[in-house]
C-alpha cells in the first residue's frame, strides 16, 4: 500500500482549499441559501416542539393546514447515519452544511485512486469535480441534500470496484457505509440516478470477469455487495418506510380521486415533471459556461446592455427604498436575467464542468480502454438524453410510463449528475493512461487528436457561432415593449458566447501544452498536477465565485434577518388561542415558508405537498372561495402589511345541522362552491354511510372546543344534552398506513371519516367527554424500533468486515486503494 502520506496529504489538500474557498463559515457567518431559508420556516413547529420537549413533532400546522413532518425536519434518533453525518461533519473541520464541498472532492479522489490514477493527479480530479458549477450553484442555492447525495456516488462506485478487484472485504463495507449514507442524505431522485451507475458499474464487471473467466468470483462480490447493499439501507428503515407511506398521498404518487387526475396515477403530471428540462443548445454550456447567456448569479459588465441599464436600474430600485449597495446588486440581477435566452424560465448559471475536464475527456476516446468507454460512455448518453426531457418527448415519455418511479421525480436536468461523475472519471483515467503511454510520438499524436477536436468546437463557435441560432429569449419581446434595446442584448449575448469559447479554448490549449511539455521533458512528472490544479482553479474558481464567494456570506444576524417577524406577524402572535390559520396574500398560496416560521398557514412551500390539498388549492383556495378558507379556520388574512380579522373562519371544531351525500370525490370538491356553508353542512361520499345515522341535526346547546393543541395530539370538550350529533374538526385528513390519525374517545379508539373532500369528521354521542385524535403513524412508531436494530447490527457487521479485510491483507496490496 502507499504510505499513508502519500494517500492521506492530497486529502487534506482538499480539505484546505475548501476551507479557503469557505472561509467565513470558520467565523460563524452563513450562507443565506433560499432552500435552507423556507426550511427553516417549515420545520419551526417540529423543531419547537424537540427543544421543548425532547420529542419528535411527526406532524406539522405550520404549512399547507397541516402535513406530516417526515420531510419538514423530522429527525431519526434511532439511524446510526445521523450520527454518523454529524462526526464527518467535524473531521472535516467546518459545518455540517459546507462538508459536503469537501465530501465531493474527496469522494472523486477515492475512486480515482481505486481506478489506478497516481495520487496527485486524482487530487486534481477531485478539486475539479467538486468545483463543477452544477454543485456549487445548486449548494449556493441551498439544495444542500441534493449535493451531499451526489457527493456519495464516487466513494459507493469505488466501494464496489474494489470488492471486484479482489478486496472483498473492504469493499462489502465500503459499499454498505456509503450506501447507507446515501439513502440517510434523503434525495431519492439523485440516488435513483446513483443505481443507473451502480448498474453500469456492475454489467461491466460481469462482462469482464466472464472474459477472464472469473464468474465464480464475480457471483462472490455481487452477491456480497447486494447483502452489503441491504445492511448499509435498513438503518434508515424508519425514514423509508415514513416517506413510502406519505408519498403515495402527495402529487408525487399521483392517488388522486378525481376523474381529471387519473392520466397522472402514480406519478406527476408529464409536462409538470418536464418543466426544468435542458434543451439541446443548453447542453453546450457544460464545455462554454455562457453559451445561452449564463444566468441571473453573474456580472455582466463591460456589456453595451449593463452599460445602458445600470445606472438606470440602480436609480430605480434606491427610489424604492433600498440603499446603494443593494439597489446595485439588484440591478445586477435585473439586467443579468435579460442575458439568459434559452427555454427555461429562469437559471442562475450554465452547468459548467471545467475546461481541463473537457479536454481530457476528449483524449479519453483515444487512450482509455474500450470497455471503460462503453460503460461510461453509455452511461453520459443516457444521462444527456434524460436531461433533455420534453426536449426529447418520444424517449422520455417511454420511460415516464414504463420505467419504475421514473415519474414521481421532477427537474429532468438533474439527470446530468450521471454525467458529472462520469466524465471526470474518463477524463482522469485518460490522464493517468497517457502517461503510461511508453511511445513519446504515440502519445503526441494521441494528445493533438484531442486538440483538434476540443480546440477545433471552441474555435468553431468563435467563428460561427454567431449564426448559428437566433439569440432570442421567451422574454424579449416583452423587454422590447418596456423600452429595452432588445438588438443590442441579442448582440452581447453573441459576443458573450464567443468570449466564452475562446475563455475554453484558452484553458484547453494550456492543459494541452503541460502535457506536451512534460512529453518533452521541460516539466517534471511532481510539477505537472500542481500546473493542472493551478489551471483548474484559474478557470472552475473564477466561474464558480461568480455564483458563491466570501461577499455572499453574511452573519447570523443578517442571515436571520428574511425570518423576523413583522408588526402583522407580531400583532398576530398576541392572540391567545392556541391554533387557528394565517394566510398572507402577499406571499400566495404555494411559494410562502415563512408564515410558516410565525403561524399556522394554510399556504406553504414544499415539493410533496398532499396531493389532496393541492387539489383544493386547484378547485377553491386558488379561487378565493371563501367557504373554504373559512373551514380551514383561516382566521387572520394578512394583505397591506396588515393582519385582518376573519369573522367567518369555523374554529377548530364545530357541530353542523345536515349532512349532503356525494356519489364521488368529483361530487364532492365541487360541492364545496357556493351556496355551500360549512358552518352548516358537511359533505360526505356515499361510501362512509355506514358510519352515520341520521341525515339532520339540531346542534342546539352542544358545544365543542379545543381545550389542547400539540402537533402530534388534538384535545376537544365535548357537551352534548341528548342525540347524536355530528362534528367537522378544521384539520387535514390523512389516512398514511391506513389509520395514522386516530380517534378516542375517553381513550376509547373510535372511527373518523373524510369531510367536506379534505376534512375530518365524526358523529359523536350524547355526554360529556373528551375526542382526543393523535397521530401515531405505524412506518415511525415500529420503524424507529427496526432501526435500532438494523443500527447495531450495522456497526457489528461494518467493525468484522473491516477486521476481515486487514486480517487477509486487503490494506496491505500493493496496488493503488
């Protein structure tokens, strides 16, 4: 094995230049990330109620009437990854937020390293993969679990090479570890891509191993790392099992009752899924980072655009109250959103992978073996074509209907992480095979191929890539209509795209010319990574800065700042009921997480809202139909900056005087129009007769009041003189595993029903007594139990393979980790 300074120190060089690249984080200040932002807004009940009580707050008021909290904070104390995230966290000396920069670096450079790339140059590989734009623009803008589950995907590759390599052993608990954390690092989608790889990875070997006639073996590890597989996933049994059972209620699994909605069973909605897709001309942003424009995150001056606007739009934005370094900044973005002119609404950048990157990936196609370049190759083609989505209908709508969970997933153009991976991989496994090459003029023949066809795309968008599209955006010929000189955009944004080609083309004839000097023996092989990291930096830190640097980090205090309450939200707060619902019609109904920070709200901000919420989103609240935000006990409306009193809003619980049948959901949603009045009658489907006797009540002189609220048990006082009457409780019915919410009576467990198409609702006998409803949700409550077990027996099984794997010499080849 190399000596543990020759592996370990290019590590810890990582971990350096990411600790520089985020250096603020080492004095407390933050990153005010969108996506962490709303998170904090919609996980403020849950993580409330932990301080207060120690317990886990499984269901949450703060967004969308109530949901449960699996994917609003919820946290498994029982999953050994948890507290395994939390240690890496420190080992790798800042945050547990910005760890995840590091965590891509040193992932690539392990499985570099595996793939037999000397130690120095697969250092290189990793700074170059970490510093791909997709990450750095996707953390910038908080997607910090969509990151931090690609990160993962070149240690589990390198796990699993490994145990095919002979290590059995250290592979198998590799494997298991990283898979383990994968799942725990909770973005299915982008390890759903992960599997494609895994796939790959493994048909790969199989081929091979039976070339060589090594099936037994190859039947050894795969069976191995399938069990590897099981044993790193069943920590996280709770959070699977939580998240299987909720999802098949949101728009995500597609269960929806109404008669339009059956065309989208099990999944989204086709063209909603496809909305985020890459178009083909996009695609050349990954090799010229401003080929459509860049995005809205970049500095456009010294364009004749910014030159004529800025001051202009500087002047505007101080009149309307900001100061002169924000007005700035804004203007910056007004003007940087008119450059971007593909057919997406709106990017913060291209996915730019590096010059360098490009370059040696090219010079893979002519030293890299064939069977490297037809896993991986295949590999980047599907991943490019599944990123064009409604770009390339005929194949993606193929898979949306036939391939497993394909359409429960959004954004296609996250598909590109398959291609993110793949490509450094090539390109650095090129590297280390060019050097091998023993014949100097072979070797220069191989490396000006390369130039030619790399250098040869960037010099032919320098010249010709002025004619070769419109140059035109969707927005255009709105920002003519405002008095923009729309010609003179379209002219920069030519003269962008030739900057930036001839930018890639410089960067690639430096890459080649390192080479070609170590060829001739002007560079030595110690200094040629050190040349190679320098370009890289040169050009991934200077494009990535522009979409997170030092200048973006502010301090705790400003970071809070879009969370303080303001006078409507103050004013609010000094109500004393205990539960009641806010809508700010300022903020609308589905892009709004921070009412959720102070309040109840019957809007929000999530990707997997409940699906029959989003339907009464669609039908009424969209609508404004006020009887259903007054049954949501919707009762203060913030607009004007101010909160106003609803006089109308139900309550928590009310008794109705008659009961309206409906034949089906459809019946029943539209029943909800006017002249409905929930205060007096409930609509119900006919399937849950069974559970009422009468059609008319006579509530006079019943009462029933929330005498307690926490987020997992509702507490009601219930007065009834005589008969039976029927209640409509303002919360979310949500059946999860089949009876997640249930009902009691004087702690007897009694039947509830679905009211008024998103309600809950019961028929309650003469008496005083109490309805108590608690959320005691199976896939949690026994979950957390497996994975108690599943945790130990992880740490037991992890511990022997390790102890195994040094036992039969495994740490002490010879070969590369």
């Amino acid at each position: 094995m190399k000596s543990l300074k020759n592996v370990v120190l290019p590590a810890l060089v990582l971990v350096v230049l990411n600790v520089v690249y985020f250096a603020p984080a080492l004095s407390g200040k933050l990153i005010p990330q969108d996506d962490i932002l709303h998170g904090l807004g919609i996980s403020k009940e849950i993580r409330d109620w932990r301080e207060k009580t120690g317990e886990e707050a499984l269901w949450t008021n703060a967004l969308f009437s109530g949901m449960p909290g699996f994917q609003c904070g919820v946290i498994y104390w029982n999953n050994v990854y948890h507290y395994l995230q939390q240690v890496l966290a420190r080992v790798f000396v800042i945050n547990a937020e910005i760890y995840t920069i590091a965590w891509l670096m040193v992932g690539m450079y392990f499985l570099l390293v595996v793939l037999g790339v000397e130690y120095r140059l697969a250092a290189v590989g990793g700074l170059a993969f970490a510093f791909s734009a997709f990450f750095i623009i996707s953390f910038g803008a908080g997607h910090v679990a969509k990151v931090r589950t690609a990160a993962l995907i070149a240690p589990t590759l390198a796990s699993i090479i490994l145990a095919y390599q002979g290590k059995k052993w250290l592979g198998w608990a590799l494997t298991a570890f990283f898979i383990g954390m994968a799942i725990n690092s909770n973005h299915i989608q982008i390890t759903y891509y992960q599997a494609f790889m895994i796939l790959g990875l493994v048909v790969l070997y199989a081929v091979l191993m039976v070339r060589a006639r090594k099936v037994k073996e190859w039947f050894i590890a795969s069976a191995g790392l399938l069990v590897a597989a099981a044993i790193g996933i069943l920590p996280n049994v709770s959070h699977l099992w939580t998240n299987y059972v909720y999802q098949k209620e949101t728009m995500r699994g597609g269960i929806s009752e109404l008669s339009k909605n059956q065309e989208f069973k099990g999944g989204l909605d086709f063209d909603y899924a496809m909305m985020w897709s890459y178009s083909p001309v996009e695609t050349f942003n990954l090799v010229i980072p401003n080929a459509t424009g860049g995005g809205i995150a970049q500095n456009y001056e010294g364009t004749r655009t910014h030159d004529a606007y800025f001051l202009r739009f500087r002047q505007m934005y101080m009149e309307q109250g900001m100061n002169k370094k924000m007005a700035e900044e804004q203007a910056n973005r007004t003007i940087a959103s008119f450059f971007y002119w593909g057919e997406q609404s709106l990017v913060n950048g291209g996915y730019y992978i590096g010059a360098v990157v490009f370059f040696l990936f090219v010079l893979a196609f002519f030293v890299v073996e064939r069977h490297w370049l037809v896993a991986l190759g295949t590999l980047i083609v599907l991943s490019v074509a599944m990123a064009w989505g409604k770009h390339l209908e005929g194949f993606n709508r193929m898979l949306f209907d036939y391939l497993p969970l394909f359409k429960k997933f959004r954004v296609p153009s996250m598909a590109f992480t398959i291609l993110f991976v793949a490509v450094p991989m090539l390109g650095f496994m090129a590297l280390q095979r060019f050097f091998n090459i023993q014949n100097k003029k072979e070797a220069e023949k191989k490396l000006l191929k390369a130039v030619y066809i790399a250098g040869g795309l960037c010099l032919f968008f320098i010249v010709l890539g002025g004619a070769l599209f419109d140059f035109t955006g969707n927005n255009d010929e709105m920002l003519r209509q405002n008095g923009l000189n729309v010609d003179q955009l379209v002219e920069d944004r030519i003269g962008l795209l030739r900057s930036s080609a001839g930018r890639t083309l410089l960067f690639v004839l430096l890459a080649a010319g390192a080479l070609w000097a170590h060829l001739k023996g002007f560079v030595k092989a110690q200094v040629l990574p050190l040349i190679l990291g320098a370009l890289v930096l040169a050009d991934q830190w200077s494009f990535t800065l522009q979409h997170l640097n030092w200048k973006d980090f502010v301090s705790q205090q400003e970071f809070e700042k879009p969370l303080r309450p303001s006078q409507a939200n103050i004013q609010i707060s000094q109500d004393p009921d205990p539960h009641f619902r806010v809508f700010n019609a300022q903020r609308g109904l589905t892009s709004d997480a921070f009412t959720s920070y102070h309040h109840h709200s019957i809007a929000g901000y999530h990707g997997a809202k409940l699906g029959r919420y989003q339907d009464l989103i669609d039908a009424h609240l969209s609508k404004g139909n006020e009887a259903v935000f007054n049954m949501l006990n919707t009762k203060y409306i913030i607009s004007n900056d101010q909160p106003q009193f609803n006089p109308n809003a139900c309550g928590n619980a009310w008794f109705v005087r008659e009961i309206r049948w409906v034949k089906n959901a459809d019946e029943e949603i539209e029943a909800l129009n006017a002249p409905f009045d929930p205060k007096t009658t409930a609509v119900i489907d006919e399937r849950y007769k069974g559970r009422v006797t009468r059609g008319d009540y006579s509530p006079e002189g019943a009462a029933i009041k929330l005498t307690s609220y926490t987020p997992n048990v509702l507490t009601y006082s219930v007065s009834i003189p005589s008969g039976s009457q029927f209640a409509v409780f303002s919360e979310i019915y949500y059946e999860g595993s089949g009876s997640d919410w249930k009902a009691y009576i004087d702690g007897k467990e009694t039947p509830h029903i679905r009211v008024n198409y998103a309600l809950r609702g019961m028929e309650l006998p003469a008496g005083q007594y109490e309805v108590e409803f608690r959320f005691e949700p199976e896939s949690y409550l026994k979950g957390e139990k497996y994975a108690r077990f599943a945790s130990i027996g992880f740490l037991i099984l992890f511990g022997a393979s390790l102890f195994l794997s040094y036992k039969n010499g495994e740490f002490d080849s010879k070969d590369q980790l």
